[in-house]
C-alpha cells in the first residue's frame, strides 16, 4: 500500500465526531500497534505487506468505533513517518493528472526565508477538511473541469525561484490601443491582435526588461498581446545574459494552428515563460476569450489544461493570461492545487475585478502573485473619456489586504516593481533616473548647527535606550531641509487603504531590525525603503527624546537630518506612500501675529485636499519650533515667526490620541 493513496480528514473533524474525545482515545489504542510497526523515517516508497495488513485492520478493528476517526489518525501517522518521501513518489508520475479520490502533493516554502513581513497562518493550519493532512490532499471534483497537470521536469531548476532577494518586475510598453493591431471580421471578432509597430514595441520592451534588471528584477512579467510569436522568441536572450532575469514571461500573443485530431486550424492565444538554463518554454493556453475590449476569436480546448509546474522547494508556479484568473472554477481549482506563485499577462480595462481572486489565491495558499497589464489607456479613438486601468497588481501573503494595485500618475510606459522580502512596491517610469529636492547651497544653514548642538552630544552609532527595556526599539527620521520660510520637514502621505493611520502625513520609520547599528541605521534604512531616500544625501544631527508606545510595544527615537537637496533614487513605495512633501516649520508673519497654517511646499499635488498631519510627527515639530524659538539668535532666522495651528492642535492631542493610533506614526 502506498503512503499516499490514505484517506485524510482533520482533528477538529474527529473531535466533533466524538466530542468526549473517548472514541479518539479508543482510536489512538487501535493504531498504537501500527506505530510500533512502523520502521524509522527511510526512502522507502512502499509499505511492506506486515505494515500493510496491520493498516487495514485496524479500520475495522472495533465495530462501535468509526473508521473515519481511525483513518485520521492513520493518515497523520504515515504523513508523519514518511512525507521526506512523498514528492520523489509524485515526480515519478510527472506529468501527473490527478483523478477523484487521488492524492496531490501540498507543498509548503518556509515563507520566513523570503519575507520579513508577517504572513497570515499557513492554510494547513486554518483548514477543518475531511481530504488532507499536512502534505496530502485528495483531489475533489474540481478536476474533472480542467486537465490539472502536476509537472516536476523543472523541480530542480525552479528550486530557489523566490528567496529574500527577488524582486518581480511588470513591464508595460504600451501608452494607448491606438498602438495595436486589430483586424475584426463582419461579425466583429478580432483576431490576431498584435503591436502595430514590431521593431518599435521590441526596442521599447527591451528598455523596461533593462530597467527592471538595473533594479534588481529576477523575475520579469510582460502583458498580454503585446508581443508576437517571433518577437517572443527573441525575448529568450535575455535569459541567457549575464545580469539578466532567471525567468521571463514574455506576455502571449495570438497564433493559428492545426487541431491535433481533425487538422483544423484552431486559433490560440498562448503565453509563453523563460527559465535561464532551460531551453524549452513553459507556454499555457488562455481558455476565457476576452469580450472586451475586444471579442476575441480564439478556440480553446475542450478540455482546459491547468498545469502547475513544481519546484524542489515548494513553489507551486502556474502562468494563467487575463480572464482565466476571473473563471471561478478555474480559481477554485488553483487554490485547491495550492497554487501559490502567478504570473499573470493581462489586458484589461479594469484589474479591480482580480482583486477578489486574488486574495483568495493569497489567503488560502500565501500565493505570490504579479497581474501585468497594458495599455495605459482603453480609450477609444472617438471616446472623449479617458479609461485608465492599474497598470499591475500584486499579491503577497504580508499584505494586510492581500492585494495591491500600481496605479501610476500618466499613461507613460513604465515597470512596476515588488520587493518579495519587504513588500515594497515601486513604479518606474521608463525615462525616469535619481530626483533630487534641490535646496539650493549643500552649506548646512545656522539653524541646523543649532540641533546639531543640541541633540548630538550622545555617539550616533549607539542605542540610547535603556539596557533593561521591554519595549522594542524604533526610529523615526526628521529629515530637515532649507526652504524660504526656513526648515521645512519632508514628510510622507500614507497610501489612503492602509488600516493604521490612512491618508496621514508622516515621518518615515519603523521597528529596528538585528542589522541595525542604533537607531540612526533604523530611521535612514526605513526611509530608504519607504521613499527611496539615498542616506548618502543625508548628514544625521543628533537624535531627540525616545518617545514611549507602549500601547503598541515600542520605543520610538526620533532621528534628526538634513540634507541640503535629498536624493531619491526609485519612486516611493507605493504600497505605504502616497506622495512625499514638505513642511514648513515657520510661516513669517507680521506685528508678532501667529501665521495661516502652513502648506506642503513641495510635492503637493493642487487638486489635493491637505492631509492631516499625524499626531506624533505633529509633536515632534511643535518639539523642533520650541528647540528653535529657544536659539534663536544663532540660528539664522530673524523676523516674528508664528507657530502653526496645525503642530500646536498635534502637539495638544498627541497624548489622548495614542489610544486610538495604538500602532508607529
């Protein structure tokens, strides 16, 4: 008897069975013996014939005892001795098709080793199913609505396909549908759609798969349509360069060939991938004709084929093309196959309708997930309003929504960035390099002499907390810099869907990591994630008061900056940062007389209500306005200057407002 043909069903299924937990006392007394004959753990893939005999009995060993609880039991035995041997037993029947009944593998990577966001519980711990124990499931109906092919040909080669490094890139080539192809028929029926242009849309994906490697992409995924058969093809060298991408999905494309049986020309619309080191492709049929914006003439398969390619760590990589990822049996078919790495080429007028798939995808599997779309714009020629879809959208199991868009600010080809260990999203546009908030002379102005004195008398490089604390360390960065009403603050806005402190203008910070030399290390590596600030642009002052959190554990040191023009090297991440802007600590007034609250002075956009200001940030700059007011004299700034309303209200509600905002500013 194979380990794997035993039927599963959950502890808690078994409790409820017998809710006095006396049938599963009796249960464990009856497999008892078939533990003790059970050898140690090996590389055996067959049970011998003593091992075999005892299983069978013990189903039926006690006549008032239900086998089910019995089988559960033995089901978590036999995962428990022999699960080391359970996927050499599926790679032998690679290319394996699953039937009713028939066991498939439930693979598992250690999310710990490729992210340090916090992932929701693995699904073999939030199950209550009757079919799986931990690396077990037993196929349901669902398999005989799609061709569900389990392939390990590539096992080896797609080990490692995601660690703490990767970075997995969208690229998006196209501004309009006007750069398109699209031959219809008299009845309307488009095929095949391809760029208008060839040797212009290869130029132009050659330059965003160069700026997606630049930025340390190891995983590239094209939209749907935007290339054709022979323009894919080319697209392979670029998995065979130095520095270039371990896989590239190189988007699909619309192309004619003969029926298998009947010789018939059918039309397809494949997507096709490429692995370094591998010369064949991975290619998946689109089974969902798309009927906007096109009515797409393709003609799918009868059967679909579903095919997860498995790696020797766990991953389980499937390509599926735009609409195939909104057909909820094909869903429910990739979550019950624990799908949890897709790469996904669209082209779509809207991606707010994969958001619920995959979620689904990420909350039941911890899938990894990259939607690439194109174009910028589905307007039609004679449309006079502009439709702009999400350019990308990602999924990540340390999402606390699960799903993110990447929505840029123009329609301008561009790629879209995810950083698997952070969670950090960018956008970079195609033309774009480092901006700089330039502040005119990098000569440190008397002000900021004036904080350096003093905040700086304590060594930078060391933690200034208590040795015996039980908060946990964090910083914040108070990065300052020249404006004419004098320092201004660069703050952040968070993304308005966040759940801690939506829409609210920021310090950039966060918790200290084991890396971190102190909380100046802290406060410049969390502002380079978040903003990508370069810290090479920043010179630290000193460090104010460690502010105590402790409704939410930490201990929170501000860290003071400036910076005579910051350096952005990337675009902010767009998952925590709306925009990044400026305050002004000071407004001029006249007679002595408080000045109007202050503005953004930079980087606001003017169709922007002002955001508010968060309660912490607030108290830190009413701190800075009262450091200043007190040195004055040395530190360049004549004339009456009014305090603002809006850091005097922070600064009087920071502390009843801290039992409302429990979690960092």
């Amino acid at each position: 008897m194979c380990p794997l043909r035993c039927p599963a069903i959950t502890a808690a299924t078994a409790s409820r069975v017998d809710p006095g937990g006396h049938r599963r006392a009796k249960a464990e007394l009856v497999t008892s013996g078939v533990r003790a004959l059970l050898p140690a753990p090996s590389t055996g893939l067959m049970l011998g014939a003593e091992v075999a005999s005892a299983l069978a009995a013990a189903l039926t060993a006690d006549d008032g005892l239900p086998a089910v609880a019995v089988a559960r039991l033995l089901a978590e035995l036999l995962d428990e001795r022999y699960c080391q041997n359970f996927r050499e037993s599926f790679r032998r029947r690679s290319p394996y098709q699953p039937g009713v009944g028939d066991p498939i593998p439930l693979d598992s990577p250690d999310l710990r080793q490729v992210t340090a966001m916090p992932a929701t519980s693995p699904p073999w711990r939030l199950a209550n199913r009757l079919d799986e124990t931990r690396h077990v499931r037993l196929a349901g109906e669902w398999v005989t609505q799609f061709q569900v092919i389990f392939d390990y040909s590539l096992a080896r080669e797609l080990a490692g396909i995601i660690d703490r490094d990767t970075v997995v890139a969208t690229c998006h080539p196209n501004r309009t549908l006007t750069e398109f192809h699209f031959p219809a028929d008299a009845s309307g029926r488009t095929f095949p759609v391809r760029p208008k242009d060839e040797d212009k849309q290869h130029q132009e994906i050659d330059r965003l798969i160069s700026a997606a490697v630049a930025n340390g992409a190891s995983i590239v995924v094209l939209p749907e349509l935007c290339v054709t058969e022979s323009l894919a093809a080319q697209l392979q060298g670029w998995t065979c360069r130095a520095g270039g991408p371990r896989m590239l999905v190189a988007g699909s494309y619309h192309h004619e060939d003969e029926h298998e049986h009947d010789g018939s020309p059918r039309r397809r619309n494949t997507a096709v991938a490429y692995l370094r080191g591998v010369a064949a492709p991975l290619t998946q049929d689109k089974h969902s004709p798309a009927d906007r914006p096109v009515n797409e003439d393709i003609h799918p398969q009868g059967w679909p084929e579903l095919r997860v390619h498995v790696s020797d760590d766990g991953w389980h990589l499937v390509l599926a093309i735009c609409r195939d990822l909104l057909n909820p049996h094909a869903v429910h078919a990739l979550a019950e196959a624990g799908a949890n790495l897709l790469l996904v080429p669209a082209m779509s007028e809207t991606l707010v309708a994969f958001g619920g798939p995959v979620a689904n995808l990420v909350g039941s599997g911890q899938a990894l997930v990259a939607v690439a779309n194109n174009p910028a714009d589905f307007s039609g020629p004679t449309d006079l309003t502009v439709r702009r879809p999400a350019r990308a959208l990602f999924g990540h199991p340390g999402f606390g929504q699960l799903t993110r868009l990447v929505q840029p600010a123009n329609s301008a080809p561009g790629v879209g960035l995810l950083r698997v260990q952070t969670g950090q999203l960018q956008w970079l546009d195609s033309d774009a390099g480092p901006t700089r908030l330039s502040r005119g002379t990098s000569v440190r102005p008397p002000w900021a002499d004036t904080l350096a004195r003093l905040t700086g008398r304590t060594p930078l490089g060391l933690d200034r907390q208590p040795t015996h604390v039980t908060l946990r360390a964090a910083a914040l960065l108070v990065l300052l810099t020249d404006s004419p009403h004098g320092p201004s603050a660069l703050l952040t806005e968070r993304a308005p869907d966040l759940t801690n402190y939506p829409g609210q203008l920021v310090f950039p910070g966060g918790a200290a990591e084991a890396g971190d030399h102190g909380p100046a290390a802290t406060a410049l590596r969390e502002a380079s994630e978040e903003t990508a600030l370069d810290p090479g642009s920043v010179r630290i002052l000193g460090t104010l008061p460690a502010i105590a959190l402790p409704e939410s554990g930490f201990l929170l040191t501000p860290v003071l900056a400036w910076s005579a023009g910051p350096v952005f090297t990337g675009t902010p991440n767009i998952a925590e940062v709306s925009r990044i802007t400026t305050i002004s600590l000071y407004r001029r007034t006249g007679a002595g007389q408080p000045g109007p609250d202050p503005a953004p002075d930079e980087g606001a956009l003017a169709d922007q209500q002002p955001a508010a200001l968060g309660s912490v940030s607030g108290m830190i700059l009413d701190l800075l306005r009262g450091m200043l007011c007190g040195h004055r004299e040395s530190t360049g700034i004549d004339g009456e200057w009014g305090r603002t309303e809006e850091t005097h209200t922070a600064a009087v509600k920071a502390v009843s407002n801290r039992q409302r905002y429990p979690r960092l500013p």
